[in-house]
C-alpha cells in the first residue's frame, strides 16, 4: 500500500479510537467522579486513573476507582467492537506508570459482532436507577446470559440467593452507619451531591431517591433532604440482589472487575432490566467481610448490583457528564 493509503487508514483508526474514548464518558462511577483521562497518540488510546478525583474517606483504597476505570475501558472497547474494529487491549502495561491502566490499539477490521453493537448501542440509553424495583422477577434465562456476559469479562455473577438477602441488608446497612457517622465521608458526600452544573459530574438530586422502605437500603444521595426522584410504589420485594467478584484485589483483577460491571450494567440495558449499583458494604472493612461470607469460595467482592423493574415504564433522568476536552488529550 502507497504511503496515502497507509495515512487513511492510520486516520481511521486514530478517529475510532476517538469515537471509543468519547462513548467512555458516559460509563458509570462512583458518586459520578469519572475518574479517568485519555490520551490518544498517532496509533494508541491511554486510559489513565485521574487520583485527584479519588474519594479519599469513601474509596480510600482506589477500589470503587478502579472499578470505575474498568467500567470506562469497556465501554471504549465495545464501541471499537461495535464498528467492526479489532482492537489489541494490553492493561497495566507499565509497572513504573501504575496510572496508566491500559492501552489500546487498533489491529485492523473485524466482521461486525451484533452482540457488541446491542451493548454499545445501550451506552447512551443506561442509566442507574434508584426508585424502588416492583414484584416483577428477573427472569432466569436473562439472569443467566448477564452471568455469562460478566464470565467473559473475567468476573463473576453471585444472585444472592432470597433467604440470604436480609444478611446482604445488615452489611450494607451497618456499612451506611459507619459512613452517616463519619463527618468526614458526609462532607464528602455533600461535596459530591452538591456540584454546580458547570463541573458536569456528581450526582444531581433529580436522580437520587429519599430513604424509604427497601429490602436492602439504597444509599441517600439527599443528605440536604431535597425532594429528589420519586421512588415509586415498589418496595424491591421481586428485585435480585446479585454480587460482582472476582478472585482478588489486584489493579488488575478491579480493572477487569470494572469490564464486568459495564458488561452486565450495558447488558441489563439491553435486556430492559433496570439496575443499580450499591457498595457501601464494599467500601467499610468489616461489612465487606460480611460479603465474602455471601460469594462463593475464595472470591473477592467488588459490587452489589440491584436488578429489576421499576413501576414507571419512563427512564429516570440522565446524569450528567464532564466535556470531552477535559478528559480526552489528543496529540497533534
Ligand atoms: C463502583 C461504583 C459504585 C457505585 N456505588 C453506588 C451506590 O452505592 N449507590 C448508588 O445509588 N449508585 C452507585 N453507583 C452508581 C453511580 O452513582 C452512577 O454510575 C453515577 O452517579 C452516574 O450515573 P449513571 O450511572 O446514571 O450514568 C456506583 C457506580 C460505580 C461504578
């Protein structure tokens, strides 16, 4: 190929590993920190942990941020997937750069995968939802195929099983105590919950639901009592309660963590499953103990996930997010 040929096709990639970082920004995380940045040179796309928006009291270990990043890292690799591009993934490639969690290149064209396209296809239309879930269960089948999406991702699904549910509802609960006790985690919490508009992250009230009844409490993301999202007339009695682990804490095993949480958020999406992340338990020592009773063998716990259906057939509002510019360094 002439030397224009090879150029195009170099912009090619190069424009599709933009699009991918781009579809990124509207990955989950916790208290909506978007704690990433990317870097795009002539033929890689970076993904680098951002430390200054990590929850120092929440997340003082960098697990919930990890998680987060992974989360990230999937959606630009389903999106590359989804326009037919094959992509070399190599994460943590730097042990001297322990920020720079991954990088991704462009290895050429791949035939369209349909099952990439749904997921990426889900990334604008996800969205955690916090009202309360109804009668309705997850159906075993779908419950299955999300498992298998996480499996992929070298993760694991746990449905805990009902009867466990209440000891599920102690850990969170005891972990949210330690936290509403710790004026330190409440300013950070306000911090987060009270972001002008311009800082395009945080979570916003219109999003967040007061207490009430549920099986397992939801955190309060109104700590100045604003009227918030209805919760609707459910109280989670047919929501499952599923946990993400995997088989250590290493970057590495989080960073992957993370993919299987997009995995199953972005497959929940396209399943018509509602679904909300909760990990206090994670995020407070001792509940987390709590939750290595619930999970199987050896396995480390990274998140709990609530699936389900909420009464309202209508979304619930849409968080917001930083401007690509801010996040995205392109080199010239
Ligand atoms: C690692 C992680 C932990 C989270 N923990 C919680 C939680 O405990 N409670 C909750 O309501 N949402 C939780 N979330 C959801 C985030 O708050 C949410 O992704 C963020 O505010 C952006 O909103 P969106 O998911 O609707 O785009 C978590 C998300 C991630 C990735």
């Amino acid at each position: 190929m002439n030397a224009t040929g090879n150029d195009v096709l170099r912009a090619e990639a190069r424009a599709a590993l933009e699009s991918a970082a781009r579809a990124s920004l509207r990955a989950p995380s916790v208290f909506n920190t978007q704690p990433w940045k990317w870097h795009i040179t002539a033929e890689t796309l970076d993904l680098f942990a951002d430390p200054a928006r990590r929850l120092g009291v929440t997340d003082a270990e960098g697990r919930l941020l990890l998680l987060s990043c992974g989360g990230a890292l999937h959606h630009a690799r389903v999106t590359l997937a989804a326009q037919g591009r094959s992509a070399e993934v190599v994460r943590l490639p730097d042990e001297r750069r322990p920020d720079l969690l991954a990088r991704i290149r462009v290895t050429g064209t791949a035939p369209l995968d349909p099952h990439a396209v749904s997921l990426a296809a889900a990334i604008s239309r996800r969205r955690t939802d916090r009202r309360a879930f109804g009668e309705r269960r997850v159906p075993r089948a779908t419950l299955a195929r999300l498992g298998r999406l996480v499996e992929a991702e070298g993760a694991h699904l746990h449905e805990v099983p009902d009867e466990r549910v209440p000891e599920l509802a102690v850990a969170v609960d005891q972990a949210a105590d330690v936290e509403y006790f710790d004026p330190a985690f409440r300013s950070e919490l306000t911090r987060w919950t009270h972001r002008p508009a311009w800082t395009g992250d945080g979570v916003p009230p219109s999003t967040a639901v007061a207490p009430g009844l549920r099986r397992v409490p939801v955190r309060n993301f109104l700590p100045s009592g604003s009227p918030g999202l209805l919760a609707g007339a459910g109280e989670d009695e047919g929501a499952t309660y599923a946990i993400l682990f995997g088989n250590g804490d290493r970057p590495v095993d989080l960073l992957r963590g993370g993919e299987g949480m997009s995995a199953l958020l972005l497959g929940a999406t396209t399943e018509g499953v509602a679904a909300a992340p909760i990990s206090e338990a994670v995020e407070v020592a001792w509940p987390r103990q709590l939750l290595r009773r619930l999970v199987p063998g050896d396995g480390e716990p990274y998140l709990i996930v609530r699936l389900g259906y909420a009464a309202s057939g209508e979304p619930p509002p849409l968080s917001p997010r930083r401007e690509p510019h801010d996040i995205i360094v392109i080199d010239e």
